[in-house]
C-alpha cells in the first residue's frame, strides 16, 4: 500500500528566510503524481505544487520548489523568501496515475508552518 | 468561476443522530471525493463519484456512512446513528474529467463535524 510520510509536524521561519519542507512516500508504481497542498487557518486547501513523476526536472512555482529524488522516494517543498502569508498547514500527497485521470490522494500529516516577522 | 463549496461549515451533534453533510463541486466537474481528517491523523479518503456513480467506495468507513451524487451534481454524505468517532473535519474536492491534462483536485473549506 501506498504511504506518504511528513516527519516534522511544525516548522518555523523567519520572514525572508528559506524553509524545506521533507516528504517521503512509499510506493511500487513507476507513473504517478506528488503535490504540495497549503490549508490556512479556516480557509480551504489550495494547491500548491505538483509533480509528474515521469518527469526528471524538478516542479518550481514562484518562490516555491521542489526536490524530487524519486530513487529515494523524496519529495521535499522549498519555500523561499518567506512571507506571513506563507503559514499554514502543509500536506504532501500523492496519487497513481491513472491515464491521466487522478484517484485518491494519499496525504500525509500534515507540516504547521509558522512564519516569524 | 465558484469554488467547491460545502454545507454547513461547522456542525455539532449528539451521538445518536444523524447529519448530512453537502458538498456543491466546481460546475462541470465530473470527479467528486470525499475525505476526512480526524484529529491529529492523516487526511484519509472516503469515496469517489464519476458523475453519479460510484468509482471507488473503499474509503467508507461503514454502513452508517451513506453518500450519494444525484444527477452527477451536488453531493450528501449522511452519517446515522453518528458515533464518537466520526468527529473530525470533511473534505470534499472535485477534479475535471480524466484525460484533460494534469489533474488537480480543488477542495472545499470543510466541515467540521463534533459527536457528544
């Protein structure tokens, strides 16, 4: 069975800094698709980032980034120059390929994410 | 364009009863899931609609569980006799149909449900 695994339920930034977030998943599929979701406090999740596991080069939106090492099933997100609105609670999950189609995600814990001003 | 939006936000109850939770999908978004988070643990998948139908029911807890997609629109899922252990928050997200590009599931805010 597929898991995913977030070792550090909160983390803590400065605003401005640099913070990585860490992902491991386990699975036996070669095609599927990792994501980073962001749910602020009472608000709905959001996508953040995703990536094809098909694909070598690494998914990067804006300030955020990922470091997908799919050998050691590592799927951590960077965000840089971090901002107040960066906090959150972050979900890495993952889902097979389905000819496209996604099925259910499998998340992990979660990372609460704190932003210091 | 609306979001996937869900009723009601907050919902507590005694055990015993019965609630039904509604979740409304982006328009035109033929894959509707459920999941659930309960507190302190993994987000976990519940069920999956194509259109009206069901894909994939494995997420269900048990058969106090009912969840249903009318016409291929808004979804319910209803919890009776609801128990102690149901409490926890209620995702419900939407995707476009499969072989439109990368899929990317939208998720509503939540329900949080409370059994006393």
């Amino acid at each position: 069975a597929q898991t995913v695994t977030q070792s550090q339920p909160e983390m803590s930034v400065q605003e401005a800094e640099t913070v990585t977030l860490s992902c491991t998943y386990d699975t036996s599929e070669s095609d599927y698709y990792l994501f980073w979701y962001k749910q602020p406090p009472s608000r709905q999740m959001i996508l953040v980032i995703r990536q094809e596991a098909y694909k070598q080069q690494n998914a990067t939106e804006n300030r955020f980034s990922v470091n997908f090492q799919k050998a050691a099933k590592s799927f951590s997100l960077k965000i840089s120059d971090s901002q107040l609105g960066d906090a959150a609670m972050y979900f890495c999950a993952y889902t097979r390929n389905y000819g496209g189609s996604q099925g259910n995600l499998i998340f992990g814990k979660g990372t609460k994410l704190s932003v210091k001003p | 364009e609306a979001g996937v939006t869900q009723f009601p936000s907050h919902s507590v109850i005694e055990k015993g009863q019965t609630v039904t939770l509604r979740c409304d999908p982006i328009s035109g978004h033929d894959n509707l899931y459920w999941y659930r988070r309960v507190m302190g643990k993994e987000i976990k998948f519940l069920l999956h609609f194509v259109k009206e139908s069901k894909q994939d029911e494995s997420g269900m807890p048990n058969n106090r569980f009912l969840a249903e997609r009318t016409g291929g629109t808004y979804s319910t899922l209803k919890v009776q006799p609801a128990e102690l252990e149901d409490s926890g928050v209620y995702f419900c997200a939407s995707s476009r149909r499969q072989g439109l590009g990368v899929p990317e599931a939208f998720f509503g805010q939540g329900t949080r449900l409370t059994v006393v």
